[in-house]
C-alpha cells in the first residue's frame, strides 16, 4: 500500500465532494445521492456535476468537475461505465484524492478491460478507486455517505462494514438500524474492487478507533495471502465476523456474475479464516447476532456458563444448545445455591440452570429476578450468563426497577433469551439492552452469540502467546 | 386406547366445566382460568369451586364439585398437589368425563407417586386426566381454554400444538399470534401426561378436520413405540414438525426435573422420526418457519427451484445454501428465458437465479415484478419459487397492485425473503401473505422450508408406494 499516494482516510474524510452524473438506476442516483448528503448533514461542501442543469436540489451545478472553483477531494461518479474513463481523465486532471464509482456494467458483466482502463488513468496521479459497481461508503463520524438508496442516519456507533454488496448501504443497513437498533462506525463498499480491496479497508479499520468491531460481507478475493495477514493482524485486537458466500460449487457460479468474482475452495477458506482468527457465520441474521454482542459485551474470562430461566423447557433447550459449543454449564458456586435455596421454596432444588419459577413464585418477580440475577453476576465460579425470558406480568416493570449490578456495561456477558406477546417483548428488551443486556429472540442465538465471544476470546489468547514466543 | 371409556373429544368439546381451586401461581391461577374462559367467549357453562367464595367474576361459586346442580364434563384443576387425590374422588363421584390437572408437585419434583394415586382414583370410573403440571388445552373452535397465563384469541386456523410445556398456552402461544399472525385448531399441553399422552393426542389430531399441521415440543416419552406408530399413521396424511429436547446428556439430566421426562437417545430418536415421517427442527424458530409454509403452502411436485432476487448478493446466497439441501436450481424452460430475455437490457443474460434488478430498472417495478412472477409461475420446469426482495421504493405498491396468478393460493410453494425498514417491511409482508406467500427475515430459512415441503412430500410418496406393495 506504500506505492499508493492516497488513502482511504482521504475518500472517508473529503472536505470538499463532486457528485458526477445521474441515473444509474430506476430513480436518478446521483440526485438520491445529493439527497443522502444533504439529510445526513454532510458538513463538507457539495458540488453536483451534470452538463444539462444549472442547480440540483438548491446547489449550484457544474457542466464538469474542471469547472468547480477549488480543490475536490472526491468524486462520486454515477454515470453509464463507457463514460466513466472520460471522467476518470478529469479527475485526475482536478487533483482529486479518490473516486467512487457507483457505475455498473464492469467485470460483472464481462467488461473487465473498462475496470483496467481505469485504474490504469487513476495510476498515474494516485487516484483511489472504490467501486465500481457499489454503493459506496458511509462515514458516521462527518456524515460522508455516497449511497444511492435513500437511507436513515445511524447514530455514531462502533460496527464497521466491508461489503462486496450494497445491501450494507440499502436494506441490509435499514435491517440494522431499525431492527437491532445497532450504531455503525464505517460501511466500505468494495463492489468489484479493481483498486481498494478488502485487506486495505481491514488496515484502515484496524487503526480506526471508532471501530470496535468489524463485519465483512465477501464474496470473492484477488489476493487471499494478502487479505489473510492483514485479517490476522486485524483480529489481534478487533473481532472479525466474516460471512463468505459462494462458498459452494453453484453459489460460486453465481458470484462470477454478480461482482465479477472468482471465490475460491470452501476447505481452504475456512482453514484459512480460523487461523486468522477470522469468526464465521452463515447468514445475515447470525451475523447481526454477533455484531450485537460483540459490540455490546466485554469477552469472557473462561468458558463456564450460568442458565437462569423462567420456564423448564428454557432450561432443557439452553442445556442441549450449550452441550453443542464450547461452553459449559458450571456448577454453581455454594455460596450461591445456599443464598438462592434460601430465598426458593423448600420442595425445589437450586441448581445450574436454574429454574427461576419456584423463586419468584415465593418471594416475587422483582425480588426473585434480582436475588438470582446479583447472585449469579457475583459468582467467581460464572464467567457468562443467560437469561431467558417470556413477556410475563410484571416484568417489565421488575427490569426497570431492578437496577443492574454493574454500572454502563456488565463485566461478564450476559445475553438475555425474550419472546411473547410483540409490543410487551418490544419495549422490555429496549429496557434491557440499555441495561447493557443484548436480547434475541431465540434460545439457540444468545448461546451462539456467547459461544463466539469465547471462541474469540480463546484466539486472542493463544495469538498473544505465540507472538511471545516469536518474540 | 379402547379400554378407557372417554377422550380427548370430551375433553376438548365439554359443555360444562368446572374450575377447581385457585393459586398454583404469583396471581390466582383460578381466577385467570375463568378470565380466559369469559374473555376468549366459551360458550358453555363455567362453574368457579372454591370453599371460601360465593362469587368470583360475576360467576355463582360452589364450595365443591358435588354441589354443582347439573352434569359436568370437564374439571380443571388448580389445588395443591396434596389436594389433588380428593378433588379427584369427587369429581369420579361427580360423573366428570375429564379432569386438567394444571397443579405441580408431581414426579417432576419426585412424587411420582402422587401421580400413580390419582391416576388410579379417575381409572374407577374412566375419567381422564391432562397434566398435571400443566397449561391445559386450548381450542379454537369452542374457545375452551384451561391456561392460567392470560392469552389473547387466536382464530380458527388450521396448526395444532401437542407441549410438553406450558409455553405453548404461554410465551410461545403469544409470539405465534402477535408476531407471525399464525391462527390454531387446538392446542393440548400434556404436561406430565400421566394419562392422556402424545400418541392419543396423534390419534384425536389426525381424525380432527380443523388441524392440517400438526406441531409437537416433546422432552420425553413414555412409551416410543405406541407414539411412532400414531406419528406413522399421522404423518401419512399430516406433516408433523417436531422439536425434541433432552437430546444431549447435558439436556437430558435437565429434562428429568422439568416433566420427570425420560429422554432416551439422539440417535435412536432420530432414525425413529425418519421412519415415521417425522420432520424434525431444532429450534422454535425452525418450527414456526415451517409452521407457516406448511400451513398456507401446498407440497411440491418436485425439487426444481427458481430464485427471483433483486439483489446479486442474494442470488449468491440462495444458490449456496439450496446446494446442502435436497432442492435444485433448475434451468428455466426457453419459453421463459426468451420472455425475460426480451424484458431486460441486452448487457444482461438471463438465468436462473433471476437477477430481478436489470429487469425492474428497464420496465419498471411493477411490471417487472409480474413479468417474471407470471413467468416462473407458468414454467412446467419450475416446481418452487423462491423471491429474493428488500424493501425498495415502490415495491409495497407494486406488490398490491400486482394481482398473483393463482386465486386464494398459490399451486407451487412460494415464498419470500424480505429485509429493510420494519415498517414498510412489516406493511409488505402483510401484503404478500395475504396473497398466499409466506415471508421470512433470512434467505436461508425460506430455502429450509420449501426444502422441508419437499421432504414431506418425497416421504408422502414412498408411504404410499409401499402401503400399496404391503396390500
């Protein structure tokens, strides 16, 4: 990356943005991308670029980019890929540091030799590219967002993306945002990656501190030597959750001719990933699993695993789930069962998981949810807690009242299990994650959700010890 | 089953009950019984027993059964479980057809033989137990309901629940209804199942006409070989999805002190469930994701899949998780490519998975979308259909002024992957469900339920082939 004048802190830092053409869509892109910008509260200045207006959306309008009156340091060009090495041409002309280019109709679909073409013309005065065929980037530390999917604004938050799709830059963001309520640092849509790939955007995300947490959505890589090392080096200090795709004979196929992608052996990658340090998931949703926990929990000490659940069957489902992964179900400390058999009626037994009726049936809701939910956090013999939950009376109000036993953030993970009747189950796991408590819906989840930050936990332990070992 | 005089037909359909007893939980289990029964309109007569009140709700109260001045066919039963053995002499004296023993104290906390005595009292007189340690049943024709959790109505629909849980008159009942609009026949928690145990409620479901899917949450059996058998007759005209716990050691030992439930073996179990045509899930969200296809979805004439997405990236992912499963994406017939073909830009080759999005963005969303609906629809090459959507501009109205190709339902599973800004998802998939199409979050889990119709549907066939070799 040294041989490369700018950077992508350049292309997600501009102060000064052209915005180049219109429709490469049903609606006009580069008008929704205007849209974008001006909503977010983009505090750069925004020059659009079209040779036919005069002013779009209230801002003056340039007939080309060598017309704006000062510096630019991005282009976001949205106009037909035949077009696109003409601008390319004024670009470079301008000085600008990088591009993004939303256009499609490169490798994708067969015109590899237009993505060269390019590339070749940015070369010669270190012009960056993303793209092309993407939606771009999002910023949320000055609101920078290229999109041409009119979206809503995320908060400041700690998740970044890398994504070969610009589902992260349209529903799938919308999903994050409105759903799970998550925050994100950074989306670097890579699309087909002729210049910025994935292992650049990871060293950028590894140095970036907003960044706690980073998600790749990948369908194919260039250069896997290159990606890895800087994946491993990454995940030194940043969890990784990566969800490949293509990673079967007939899905492969299929990615050739969505971002041009040849994906490579599924056995190697998966190899690959877990020496890295790499967490894989399979889906969106177990990916949106993970972020959450990830970014919400502090990793666990070890892996021994206190269950407190309001119905038997929760504690049946948690104990087979668990028997799956690397967790344990631990038995709990005698100070706990001696404290919590106190407070349970006589007839029932404490133990691990443990059975939450019988305790609140004798000594109430609110008392019994915090006797076992104190008792277990101060437990040394617990190093992660799950909660599950139904909607039942009360509850909510007992969540509210009981004020957690940490302050901001539990020391240990706890994830919680909830389901029942919607808006009760809604506004009860709100009270809950702001507690510092992620909520899922399904039992299987928070144990998946735990099991990996102990996975990740484990690498990040035995990484530090061979890099002493190295030393 | 012929040696006992009544069933679960009397239990379910009785024309006056009585609610014994109050307090098995935080509020009186009693009184919220009665609640249901008013509030859900059941329409024969309730009479509250409780030696200390004269009214409770507006209802007449007796001091005990026997006071009651006509015939009743059913007692629900909230005491003690001391108490349980003389409410029971009363009501075989009484003439009760059944009794829903809700109370616990029985063998899941090691009075098992608490259990053997009252099982003994009710077999004088052919009266039938459900329970106890239970929620009772639930059913939607006559709004009987036995469960001290106050539950909203479900309409009559069409899935029927046999629990080992009462989360199933509960929680789960409650996530069901509200978030996934899923309407019932009947529900039967059975608890302990001292008596009336899963193979008989098989036996009832199967002849019912109202229960076309029938769902079943099992910890233990007593008896493996009268259930499969009842499972084999069933499955041969009814999927059956079940969700078995206690699979693992771990959860087993668990199970034990929930129903004092015997698990038995993961692998004996699952060869069984082969067998009988059992489809087995791992999760309650597996089960309620099959619930809804197999619901509103007829089964499949073969495996052949089309995928109709509107992003690359789902393509991708469809194509990846349909290779593990027993579904094919199938070449589309040349009557459909050469239509689509002729509806989408020249740059883009038709194929399947259809990439939507060249398509849309040349004939518009609306048109779009019913070209290639009509066309995958139409195709004799295609026997499921998979739809790939996110919640772009215009797709909620394109979606309703879109009329499907079928009336009421559709003649191939169709279903739905949809993702975005929740509402205006949740809208749409309103929309498209009311059309006939079931909607899920994940792609993968819409690629688990028309894979599973397929299992079913290959297991219907081999029934069949070898019931008439047997003749």
């Amino acid at each position: 990356m040294a041989k490369t004048k700018y950077t992508l802190q350049d292309i997600l830092f501009p102060k000064t943005v052209a915005v180049i053409g219109a429709s490469r869509n049903l609606s006009k892109a580069g008008t929704i991308i205007l849209k974008n910008l001006l909503n977010h509260g983009f505090k750069g200045k925004i020059y659009p670029v079209n040779p036919k207006a005069e002013e779009i959306l209230g801002l003056k309008t340039y007939k080309e980019i060598g017309e704006i009156p000062e510096k630019v340091d991005v282009a976001v060009v949205a106009v037909k890929a035949e077009k696109v090495p003409k601008i390319m041409e004024e670009c470079v002309k301008k000085g600008v540091k990088g591009t993004v280019i939303i256009s499609s109709g490169f490798a994708e679909e067969g015109r590899k030799d237009l993505e060269e073409e390019i590339l070749k013309i940015a070369k010669r005065k270190g012009l960056r590219i993303i793209g092309p065929n993407t939606t771009g980037v999002y910023n949320t530390e000055n609101n920078f967002i290229t999109s041409f999917v009119q979206l809503i604004k995320s908060g400041k938050g700690d998740i970044a993306f890398i994504a070969q799709t610009g589902l992260f830059l349209g529903f799938q963001l919308e999903h994050l945002l409105t759903h799970e309520k998550l925050k994100l640092s950074k989306v670097i849509g890579l699309g087909n990656k002729c210049d910025i790939d994935d292992a650049e955007a990871l060293n950028y995300l590894r140095k970036d501190k907003q960044t706690k947490v980073v998600a790749i959505y990948l369908e194919g890589l260039k250069d896997g030597r290159k990606f890895l090392e800087e994946a491993k080096k990454t995940s030194a200090s940043k969890p990784i959750i990566i969800l490949k795709s293509g990673i079967t004979p007939e899905g492969s196929k299929v990615a050739l001719s969505h971002t041009g992608s040849l994906t490579g052996k599924k056995e190697v990658f998966n190899a690959a990933c877990k020496q890295a340090g790499l967490i894989q998931v399979k889906t969106f949703t177990e990916m949106t699993t993970l972020l959450k926990s990830f970014s919400k929990l502090p990793l666990p000490k070890g892996n021994k695993l206190a269950v407190m659940s309001v119905t038997g069957a929760g504690c049946v489902l948690a104990a087979d789930y668990v028997s799956s992964t690397n967790l344990k179900i631990t038995p709990l400390s005698k100070k706990t069962v001696t404290h919590l058999q106190s407070k349970s009626p006589n007839w029932h037994k404490v133990k691990n998981p443990v059975d939450m009726w019988p305790i609140l049936e004798k000594i109430g809701i609110e008392e019994g949810y915090k006797e076992i939910l104190y008792s277990l956090y101060r437990d040394k013999k617990v190093d992660n807690i799950l909660i599950v939950f139904g909607d039942m009376k009360k509850l909510e109000a007992s969540i509210s009242n009981v004020k957690p036993p940490w302050k901001n953030k539990p020391k240990k993970p706890i994830v919680a299990t909830l389901t029942g009747y919607r808006s009760k189950v809604e506004r009860t796991k709100e009270e809950l994650e702001k507690q510092g408590i992620p909520v899922y819906h399904d039992i299987r989840d928070s144990v998946f959700a735990l099991s990996k930050l102990y996975q990740y936990k484990k690498y990040k332990e035995k990484n530090k010890e061979s890099a002493k070992r190295e030393k």
